[in-house]
C-alpha cells in the first residue's frame, strides 16, 4: 500500500503537463506593465530591491528581482510574470498534492483545475501580487507532508519545515492552515512528538526557512520605501510582526458583524468558481472524511480557520487575502477523487464545475489584461507636472508613479509625495494643507470640493482619469465664443468616441466676468439632450471645469457636445442669439450590456435588486440589502453610499461594497455583489415621507457618477431605492 501511494507521488507527465497548460494560460493573461496600489509596490521594490510595507516580504523581492534581471527592457512586465510562474507551481503542486493523498490522476486534474481557475488566483497570476507565493507555499508543505506520510523520507520532513519556514516569513497568515499542518504531522505519526532524535530535518528546515529576513535590516533603511529603523531590533519586529496593522485583526468579532461576514464569505465563494460549488466541496469533505478523517480536518480545518481570521480582518481585498483557502478546498475536492464507487461521476461533475467557471471568467480577465490605464493615466501625469513640481497622490497612484519613475527614469525631477490619513485630521484637509505647504507647483490625482476651492485647481488634461492642477491649459480645442457679457467659451477639450453604457469626461475653459454657471450636454444631433452636467463659475481669466456625463444605452452611433452657461436671471446666448454652443460631435460604439438586467450605474456597474424594511422606527437600525452585477471587468474604485432621508433629518451608510470585502476594482462580468447597510435611523424623529437614495462616487476624488438609465438620469446622480410613505 506505501509503495502504491508513493508511485502516486512521484513525479508523472501529468505534473509536466499541468504547469504548462498552467504557465501558458496565465501568460497569456498577463498584464503589460505597471499597476495601481500594493501591485505598483511589488513592482517598485523587486526592481529596486526596496523594502515593501509591512511584513515586508523579503523573499518575494529577492526573487522578482530575478525575474526583473530577465526581462529588464520591462520591469513590471516582469514581475508579473513572477505571479504567473509562482501560480503555475500553486496548481501543480496543488494536483501533486492532492494526488499523494489517494486522489489520483482524477483528483490531481480536479485539484489543479479548481486552484487555477479561481477567479481571484487567475486575476493575481498576471498581477505583481504576493498572494501566489502565498498560496504555493500552503500547496508545498501540504504535498510534502502527503509525501512523508506514505515514504516517512527525512527528506520529506526537511522540505515541510523548509516550506514552513519559507512561507511564513513570506506572509504569517501561512500559520493559520499550518496550525492543522502540525496537527495532521502528528495524526500521522504520533511518535515524532517522542523521539526528538528525528526532529533536526523538520527544525533545520524550518530554521532555514527564516533567512530571508536577513533581507531587510543588510537592505537597511536606505533602500526604496524602507522605515526607518528597520535595522534595529525594534523596529525590525515592528515591520515582520506589522504590528502596524494589528488593529485591523479582529476588528469584526460581534455577532452582528460575524454574520454579514458570513454571507460575505459564501458571496466570495460563489463568485471565485460556480455557486454549485459550495454544496460540493460540503460532498468533497464528507467524502474524504469516510475515508481518510485526519486529511479532512488538515484541508477542511485549515481552510476554515484561514476564513474565519480573513473575514474578522479589516482589509480592502479579502477576495484576495482567501486565496490559501481556495488551494485548501481545491485540494480536498481533488482528494475526494480517491476510490469510491461514485468516483467517475463525481469526478466529472467537480471537472464541469470547474472548467464553467474558467469559461465564465475568461471574457473578464481577458478584459484585466488587455488593461494598460494605469501606465497610461501615470504617464500622462509624470508628463503634465511642471518642472521639479510636486505631485500628490494617494497610496493607490503613488506606487506607479515611483514605479515609472524609477524603471523608465521618466520626470525624476518632478517629487511624488504619498498623501495618507494623518491621526484625527479629515483627509480632505490633510490633502489641502500639503497643497498649501508646497512651494512648488503642485499637481493632485485627488481632489475633494470645498478644501480645494481656495487653490483654483483645474483638471489636467489626462486620461482615463482625472487629476488636477495650475496649469492645465493644453490640448483644448480653441472657441472664443462670447457669452453674453459674463462669460466667454475659451475652449473645450471632448473625446470624439464615447462608448454607450459608459460615461465621459470634457474639459470647459472659460473667461468669468460674473458669476454665472457652465454646462455640457451630450445630445442626439437635433439636440435633444440626453446627459447634461452643470459647474459654477467664479469670476477669473482662466477657469476649466471638468464635466461627468453618462452616456445612456439608447445612445445612437452618433451625438454631439454642446455647452452653454447661465446666470440665476437668464441664460447667456451666444453671438447666434443661441442658449448652447456646438462644441465637438463622437462616434458612439455600441455597449456589451443587455438591457433588462437592472438598472445601469457608472462604470458597468449594474443595480440588480434593492430589499428594503418594510418599516422605519425611530432610534432602530434598519438593513438595506443591495444586490450589484457587473457586466465587464472594472478597474477604478467606487464607493456606494446609501441615504434614508426624511423631511428634516438623514441617516447614512457609506462604504466600499460588501463593507470593504469586495471592491469594485476587483470585479469581473458576471459577478454578483452582495451588499448590505446597516443604517440606524435617528431618535425622536417623524419617519413618515422618508425615502432611501444610493449614489456611486470615486474613493479617491469624490466624485459623484452618473446614472445611466435614461429614465433615471433625467432626475440626478441619485438612484431612488424606495419611499416609506
């Protein structure tokens, strides 16, 4: 029986087989260069060999440097195809895995199908991203200690610990499943605990395992984004432990909070492969627990404790944070392929499981891939500031603007400072007074209504997202249209193709004499106006305004830009005695959304279904449940905010989706979006007349999208959810 389990184990063409099919599908998904936020980090670091944030992951940047060696003409380019390779060996070793413990080619097929073709895992295996190694160290210790169960090889023992080791210095979060690692080491050989003559192989590994750290203090606080300090004892223990972050652990413990987790965590689950697959994996563990208890609870058990301490953990993408526990239950169901009279058929049903999830999700990580906004939007800003300018950027954009300037040596004279919430200072203020303490000129890729106004920011001309600054005059088609005496039209800066479904941004520059307010309208050609958006005007001899408009599914191949300004008395005409001014005409290309799926929001956001309480009682929380698709991959971050408003009162609930879970920019077609509020309603209140509004705004610059369901528009950027009469 040992024998026949080893040969099992032992290396097959199918493993071969697996990581090319593997490596070739990820390549060809893969991202062409720099990305937003940590990615932009990982980037950074492995190119430079800096220092990431906290644990700081020292042996990622080690050997994406390598890959950075390799392929130097694109550094970014590189590190992502570290992710790919990294993934490719997670699948591998998931199918090994799974094959070592009894289930066989079928189970190391069904294994490495289920690990590979998570939407999450796919999406980071063309990403600069920490998570595939992550996930291959949870798949190696498993397949070594499926291994030394059936060979009791030192050899085996050695490679758990040096997995072990290597993984938990990568991420600690590799503890959680090793806790039932340890567990199941002893299940399987009991003696071990007694004769410590046979632990040198499994604690030399382990020991071994812990060199990279050496990493960060011989690096030392002069390499690239390193704290200070971090040659030092403390502060040393300060950035592997992220004691930084240890607020976020925990931070959902309440049995209200656990149970929104809960369902948050079935949502994730159902949108990672098929919502058929949630019942399987409850078959897989029953399965494998009939026949092999100790290999249930290691698998089971640890992708459990993994979820339960990612779903209590305050973070911005827990959909990627799960991924060791998606290589757990991918495991298990691939066990579960073990000999069984029901084998055949079970192992067919996990195969069209898995392979329509991977159809399901190819269109959109086609759609990631294809993506190039991030070094497009980066480089149009690197290429606007000003001479040895400043520009200001939230963690998001900061990353690959350093990125850039450092592999492409592109504007080092220009400073990019990483604006970050200080202590008990609103954020919008902290971001003015940087503005205000700047002695250069200074461009901002966020802005915020209100603290910015004393600055005269105007939005720059980039794309395909906005930032703002002094000078933003360039790339404006010219007008010198007079508007009555109070205003003139100087130019106008509109794409000549839009896409219907989706929405667009125009520059307006004008010359202000009086107060008065400016607006665009996207027309049909006779001018029948199917989005408008509106800006105030303060008197200045060069004021630009950016204007937000949707473009509604009914939209025809072509339509037109006008624009126009009024005051509170009149409108202004023009020198044709006309209200609005023809400004520029688009090609409208034809959406990919099917009308009738709900109601269309900004960005391919789609409002699906809305559950309202029936009643509203004074000083009560009430529960507005939101159901959201999506109908192509998005790439921005937007936050939903719901308002119940009463007739002189208002009660809110203000978050990214799936209270943070699941944020926008990580969502693919076909996805469905759970997203709940919990909203207290005000004591001492008259309730009756109240009605409930949700609005979608960008998380870094506040603004408000609009509605692109033409019945809807007409009325604002507030989506009506439902009146308690």
């Amino acid at each position: 029986m040992r024998s026949s389990a080893a040969s099992q184990g032992s290396f097959q063409p199918v493993d071969l087989l697996i990581f090319s099919a593997a490596l070739g599908l990820y390549w060809a998904t893969l991202s062409p260069g720099a990305l937003p936020a940590d990615a932009g980090e990982f980037q950074l670091v492995a190119a430079e060999l800096g220092i990431a944030h906290p644990p700081g992951y020292p042996l990622y940047t080690m050997l994406g440097r390598v890959f950075v060696l390799l392929m130097p003409w694109n550094p970014a380019r590189a590190v992502n195809l570290f992710s790919a390779v990294s993934t490719a060996l997670m699948v591998t070793l998931s199918g090994r895995a799974a094959r070592r413990l009894g289930g066989g080619l079928p189970g190391t097929v069904i294994a490495a199908l289920l690990a590979g073709l998570a939407a999450s895992v796919w999406v980071t295996a063309g990403q600069a991203s920490i998570r595939p190694l992550t996930g291959l160290f949870v798949a190696l210790c498993i397949e070594r200690l499926a291994a030394y169960r059936h060979t009791r090889s030192e050899g085996a023992l050695f490679g758990f610990g040096l997995a072990g080791g290597l993984g938990l210095t990568h991420h600690p979060s590799v503890a959680f499943s090793g806790l039932f690692f340890a567990v199941y080491l002893l299940l399987i050989d009991p003696a071990l605990l007694r004769e410590p003559r046979r632990w040198p192989p499994l604690v030399g590994g382990l020991a071994l395992g812990f060199l990279p750290w050496l990493y960060l203090p011989l690096r030392g606080a002069d390499a690239v984004l390193a704290p200070a300090g971090i040659s030092t004892w403390t502060g040393f223990w300060d950035h592997v432990l992220a004691r930084g972050f240890a607020g976020d652990a925990f931070a959902f413990t309440s049995p209200t909070a656990l149970w929104d987790r809960l369902l948050i965590w079935v949502n994730i689950l159902r949108n990672q492969w098929h919502a058929l697959m949630l019942p399987l994996f409850g078959v897989a563990g029953v399965l494998t627990a009939r026949r092999d208890p100790p290999t249930t609870l290691m698998l089971a058990g640890g992708a459990v404790l993994h979820s339960v301490l990612t779903m209590t953990y305050r973070a911005p993408q827990t959909v990627e944070y799960l991924i060791p526990a998606y290589v757990l239950l991918a495991i298990l169901a691939g066990v579960s392929c073990g000999e069984h009279r029901l084998r055949p058929v079970w192992a067919v049903a996990l195969a069209v499981a898995a392979l329509a999830a991977g159809i399901r999700h190819a269109p959109g990580i086609r759609q990631v891939a294809a993506d190039s906004s991030t070094s497009d939007y980066v480089t149009a800003v690197l290429d606007q500031a000003p001479p040895r300018g400043v520009v200001l950027a939230p963690w998001h954009w900061a990353t690959p603007l350093w990125a850039l300037q450092h592999s492409a040596d592109l504007r080092t004279d220009v400073e990019v400072i990483y604006v970050f919430p200080e202590g008990s200072e609103p954020l919008a203020e902290t971001w003015a007074r940087r503005i205000a303490a700047s002695e250069q000129p200074v461009v901002t890729t966020g802005y915020y209504p209100g603290a910015f106004d004393p600055f005269a920011l105007s939005p720059l001309p980039v794309e395909p997202f906005p930032a703002w600054g002094m000078d933003p005059s360039g790339g404006m088609d010219a007008l010198n249209e007079p508007l009555g005496k109070a205003v003139t039209l100087l130019g106008i800066d509109a794409p000549e193709s839009i896409e219907a479904g989706g929405w667009v941004d125009v520059r307006a520059a004008w010359r202000v004499h009086e107060p008065a307010a400016g607006f665009v309208h996207l027309t049909l050609p006779d001018g029948t106006v199917l989005t408008a958006d509106d800006r105030p005007l303060l008197p200045g001899d060069y004021v630009i305004t950016r204007h937000v408009l949707g473009v509604p599914l009914t939209t025809p191949p072509e339509a037109s830009f006008l624009a126009g300004a009024y005051t509170p008395e009149a409108a202004l005409l023009n020198e044709e005695g006309q209200p609005r001014t023809f400004v520029g005409r688009a090609a409208v290309s034809p959406t990919t959304y099917q009308p009738g799926e709900g109601i269309l929001l900004a960005d391919g956001i789609v409002l699906a279904d809305v559950d309202l309480p029936e009643t509203l009682t004074p000083g009560a929380e009430v529960i507005v449940d939101l159901t959201f698709t999506a109908h192509r991959a998005l790439f921005t971050d937007r936050v939903i905010k719901v308002d119940i408003i009463g007739a002189d009162w208002l009660a809110s609930s203000d978050h990214i989706p799936a209270g943070g879970a699941i944020p926008t920019l990580k969502w693919l077609p076909g996805w469905v979006i759970h997203d709940r509020h919990r909203i207290t309603i005000p004591p001492d209140v008259q309730t009756a007349g109240a009605r409930a509004e949700l609005v979608i705004y960008d998380h870094f610059n506040n603004q408000v999208y609009p509605v692109l369901e033409p019945s809807l528009a007409e009325q604002g950027r507030a989506v009506p959810l439902g009146e308690w009469p």
